[in-house]
C-alpha cells in the first residue's frame, strides 16, 4: 500500500508505520480516549463483536486517538485479543481486525482527536467510518450496525444518533442546541452535537481539508462543527436510533464548560454560515430509523430551589454585563422574572428565545469578550432549565415532546428576529 502524506502531516512516524501495515480498509471505527481504564475494555470487545457480527466480510481497523492518558488506557485498547471475541460471535469472520493507538497530545483536546481519526480513515481510504465514546458502558454492538450500514449501504455522508432519555436529561440540547440549529440550519437533526456518529471517508476528507483547525474556532465542540459542516454542504444526512445511553451526572459547577463546548461553537459557526442559515426558512424532517425519540418518566431528583437561587441572583450581580447584551425590554423582563415568586415563576418561550438570540448576536458582534457572553448565559439557562421542570414535572412523555416542539416552532417564528438584531448590531 502506497500512501500519501502532506509535509506538513501531523501524524507521527510509529503510527503512521502502523497505518502502512494495516492497508486500506472499509471500516474503520474512532475511539478518542484519556483516562478511560475502567470502560475501555469493555468498549472494545463490544466494537469487535459488533464488527465481527455485522461486517465480517470487510477490512476494518480500530484507531485510538489518546490525548495523554494515564492510566493504561492505550495499552488496554492494543492488547484485547481478537481471537477472545471471534470465539463468542463469528467465528468465520473473513478479515483480520486491526486495533492501534497513537498519542496525540499530552492532554485531552477534541480537534486533535477528531482530526487524528480523519487523517487516519483518509490515509487508509476508509468508505465508511464511525467515532465511539469510551464513556459509555451501555454501548451495544449492534450500535456499530446502526451508525454505518446507512453509510454502507444507502449512500449517506453523515448518521447521527437519536436516543432514549430521561425527560429531565439532555436539557442543554433539547432547549437550546436542537431547537436553535432546527431553526437555523432547517433540519429537525436531534442530537447537533453527537459523541457517536458515522461518517463516510468522503465527507471526513472533505472536512480535514478545511481550515477549523488552525483558525482559533475550533476549540472543544468540534463534532458540533463537524454537523454544521455536513448541513452547509448539503451531505446527505439521517438519523439512528440507538437505545439508551448511559447519562454521566454533571453538576451545576459544570456547566459553563458544557455552554464553552456547545454554544461557543454554534455561535462562532454563524458568521461564517450566514449565507446559508440566513435563507433558511422552516425545518424539514431527517430520514430516521427507529424513533427519532424516546421519551422515560422515572422520578429524579431535581433541586429547584438551587436552580432559582443561581438564576436570581446572577440576574443581579451580572446586570451590568447584561445591558451590553440584552435589550432593555428583555432585560427588564428579566429582572421582573428574578424577583417574582417562586409560585410565579415563568420563563416564557418567547422571552427565552429573544434571549438566545440576543446572545447570538452580541457574540457576533463582540459587544465584550466572547467567553464572557458564553459564561453570562449560564444563569439564564438554568432559569429556563428551571421553568422546563417545573412545567413538565407531572407530565406525560407526550406533553413533554410537546414542549419541545413548540420551543422549536417558537425559534422558527422569531428568526426574523435574529436577523434583525445581527444586521442592527454590525
């Protein structure tokens, strides 16, 4: 196998001697790690099995991008025995099944990680491709099936994940990152921002190729970027359902990273998708198979109290830093909102929208520092956070999709809104 390098590759010698050794390939499955010792192995024979299950006639390879762990995590990944696994699914499988590892940096960064996997899958002429997350324990190998067939088989560049949630879990996604790119990008695409997804080589190359690496935007939150990228390009894209997936608990200190990875990406991929989401009007539904949701009721625990303390006051000791970028009338909606009763309390659709997109447009214009607008959302999310529990605490699965819905068709309707406040403030 002959391959072809950049000068300016990024890639290693000892792994690019690997790439040589394991040749082209059909399949070829990412697993970013750092620190993943206790799931990883697990994660591993999962993704044998499923390859062994589904595809055992095509080559594969398994690439672990590491960003400096420490705790074995590496060595756990290269020193899984195939045979172990083709002992309890297929033992007939036709190829050999190629697991490697690089380190890529001595801490864990998204972009390099992503971008160590697409430079891999090119090099090796990879068809179809999918990226797994090492966190997860409730991985199925059957996963594997659902991400890449629709690549394989119906000519997809792009397979995104639906899942089966909690009504309390995933709020960052479903009050603002789904309803806001929906109505931006035109697509009703569940999961914008997916930590498991499949890819064909075509639209990986066509990614790696583009300039998100090195002009300071790409930070954490690039698989967000890679979405958008999809949509802009008009890739074919669709939707799998993948069953539950395991929630890690993030606590209240957590959240401004969680924004710094979500929404700082979707607000800097605006400006230069302007063109694009400006002449967007409505939404369209994705090709999806299975649901494109599944909704689970059990009791959780939710501190309210906490919730509305956050918000209250971060409305008053932030007010400063709102009047740069809020209106007035949203601002003082705001401030009327924080001192209202708890019984009171009601953070409305439309008030949350216009706030988002007061956001979005304050960062495009840069009104203070960006990271500062990205950590100034912070208490006003967790205020509409908590109007969300509150209004959906005794409802049915069907109310709470229903919310949704008409948090999305709210972003549709008031878009006009947005494109107003970003053209005032250029």
């Amino acid at each position: 196998m002959e391959i072809k390098l950049a000068e300016d590759t990024f890639l290693t010698d000892d792994f690019l001697r690997q790439l040589i050794n394991v040749g082209e390939v059909d399949i070829l499955v990412g697993l970013p790690t750092h620190n993943n010792a206790k799931t990883v192995g697990s994660i591993v024979k999962t993704i044998q099995s499923g390859i062994l299950r589904w595809f055992p006639r095509e080559r594969a390879v398994i690439i672990n991008a590491d960003g400096g762990s420490r705790d074995g995590t590496p060595e756990l990944v290269t020193s899984i025995s195939i045979d172990d696994v083709r002992r309890g699914s297929n033992p007939y499988a036709l190829r050999t099944l190629h697991s490697i590892s690089t380190k890529y940096a001595s801490s864990p960064e998204s972009p390099a990680a992503l971008r160590t996997i697409l430079a891999a899958a090119e090099l090796l002429q990879a068809k179809a491709c999918v990226v797994m997350s090492p966190e997860s324990s409730s991985i199925e190998g059957e996963w594997i099936s659902k991400l890449l067939r629709p690549i394989r088989d119906d000519g997809f560049d792009l397979v995104t994940p639906t899942y089966r949630r909690h009504r309390f879990e995933g709020l960052l996604i479903t009050n603002l990152l789904y309803p806001m790119t929906r109505a931006l990008y035109g697509l009703r695409l569940r999961e914008p921002y997916a930590q498991e997804f499949g890819f064909s080589g075509r639209l990986g190359g066509e990614f790696l190729s583009q300039n998100v690496w090195d002009d300071g935007t790409a930070g954490s939150g690039i698989e967000l970027r890679f979405t958008l990228a999809a949509i802009t390009a008009r890739h074919r894209i669709c939707q799998s359902f993948l069953g539950q997936k395991d929630h890690i608990e993030r606590r209240g200190s957590d959240l401004v990273p969680a924004l710094r990875e979500t929404v700082g990406p979707l607000f800097s991929a605006l400006e230069p998708d302007f063109p694009v989401w400006s002449a967007v009007t409505g939404s369209q539904p994705l090709p999806t198979i299975g649901p494109d949701h599944e909704v689970l009721l059990d009791l959780v625990r939710v501190n309210r109290k906490r919730l509305r303390e956050m918000f209250t006051t971060g409305v008053a000791e932030l007010a400063t830093v709102f009047q740069s970028i809020l209106s007035p009338a949203t601002l003082a909606e705001l401030q009327r909102i924080a001192g209202s009763g708890e019984s009171d309390f009601e953070y409305s659709t439309e008030l949350w929208v216009k706030t988002v997109y007061e956001f979005a447009a304050s960062y495009h214009q840069s009104v203070i520092s960006r990271d500062h607008i990205i950590q100034a959302l912070a208490p006003l999310f967790r205020g509409r956070v908590l109007a969300f529990l509150m209004e959906h605490r005794n409802g049915s699965a069907e109310d709470v999709e229903n919310g949704i819905e008409s948090l999305c068709l709210e972003f549709e309707r008031l878009k006009p809104y947005l494109l107003q406040m970003w053209k005032s403030r250029e």
